[in-house]
C-alpha cells in the first residue's frame, strides 16, 4: 500500500489516477496517523516552497517524513516535493527544507552563459540524459521526454545523487536518489511511458524492501 501525502498542496488527483493505472493499492491521508503503517510513500507538490513547508509543519508530516526516511522506507517526492527534501530554498526569502539530500534550491537566472535570456518558468518537454543506468528506479526508462513546470531548480555539490538530469541552458536535476529516497523534478504522472516505467518502478522497489 503505497501513503499519498496530502498536505493541501499536491496534485492529488493525477497521482492517484496514475496508481490506478498501475493497479497499485493507495491510501490518502492529511495526517501521518492515517498514513502509518504504508509500504511506501509519495509526496507530490505545487505551488511555492514556504507555504509547503508551512503545510507539512501544520499537518504534522514533518518530522514523520524524516522518522519513515531514516527506518528506510521508499518515498518518492514529485515536482516540488523533490525540492522540499533539500537543505532550503530562496523562493520567498531564504526557507529550511527537510534536509533530506545537501543542496539548495534557487530560481532559474532566466539569463545563459552569454548572457541571453531564457524563458522563466522551465514549462514543457525535455529529454533525460541518464547518468546512474543501474540503479533500479531507471530500470527500463530511456532517454525520453518527460513534462516539467518549475521556476526554481535544485543546484547541489553531490553529483551522487543525480540520476538523471535535463538541459534547460543549465543541467537541470531531474531525477534524484539515495537508497529508497528518490524524487523527480519533472511529474511522472504527465510523463508518458516514462514516467509511469518511474513510478511502476518504484511500486516493485517498495515491495522488496518489505518482502
């Protein structure tokens, strides 16, 4: 049974319509004593990294992310749930995240290394360019084209961590992991067959770590 964290502030509906696609068993709880005793979780995230963080802090899901993460626990974190589990974010004045990977979050600077400018926010179809082809999370994932919307973007010194990444005029994190914590920037549920292999591969990777 895979726990949806609902936090006020996740696209709900197409992440559950993503499982059921799947056929894969889901619950939805806006608190952690309704999420308890899941195999796995996913935290699915839109909207502005202060008022997440404000949410979860509300909701009590703070430190039960961390406790589920540190009994070692699959969780997958979408969009800006991937960027709550860094250090912190300058989205709105400088923010504390989960700290949960190093790193931080900063707005794209909308102009390249000449110079030229770009469009702000990153919204629309890039391809993945692969770096860690073994771990099981990209197991049958290819190069493709996956959907992002995101103004802000992870920049983070630990190259370990960077399953795959996007060119958006930076190399743009696109896939983050350690052990079963992993976390995508770009929404798998709206990614075509990528994204449902990613989240497919998830749900086998949830079910040997509690075989």
């Amino acid at each position: 049974m895979i726990g949806i964290i609902d936090y006020g502030m996740g696209n709900l509906f197409s992440v559950s319509k993503a499982l059921e696609r799947l056929d894969i068993p889901y619950v939805i709880g806006d608190r952690p004593s309704k999420l308890e005793n899941c195999h796995g979780y996913i935290l699915p995230g839109v909207g502005a990294f202060p008022d997440a963080m404000k949410a979860l802090h509300e909701h009590q899901f703070i430190d039960f992310i961390r406790r589920k993460v540190d009994e070692g626990v699959p969780l997958y974190g979408i969009c800006l749930g991937m960027q709550l589990l860094f250090e912190e974010s300058e989205e709105g004045g400088t923010t504390a995240g989960l700290g949960l990977f190093p790193g931080k979050i900063r707005r794209f600077t909308g102009r390249d290394q000449q110079g030229v400018p770009y469009k702000v926010p990153h919204m629309g179809w890039n391809r993945l360019k692969i770096h860690q082809p073994e771990q099981p999370i990209l197991f049958e994932v290819e190069e493709e084209f996956v959907y992002f919307v995101h103004s802000y973007v992870v920049q983070t010194e630990d190259s370990s961590l960077l399953y795959a990444t996007a060119d958006y005029h930076m190399d743009v994190p696109a896939i983050v992991g350690r052990g079963p914590l992993v976390a995508s920037q770009f929404h798998p549920e709206k990614s075509g067959r990528a994204g449902m292999q990613l989240l497919e591969n998830f749900c086998k990777q949830m079910s040997k770590e509690h075989a």
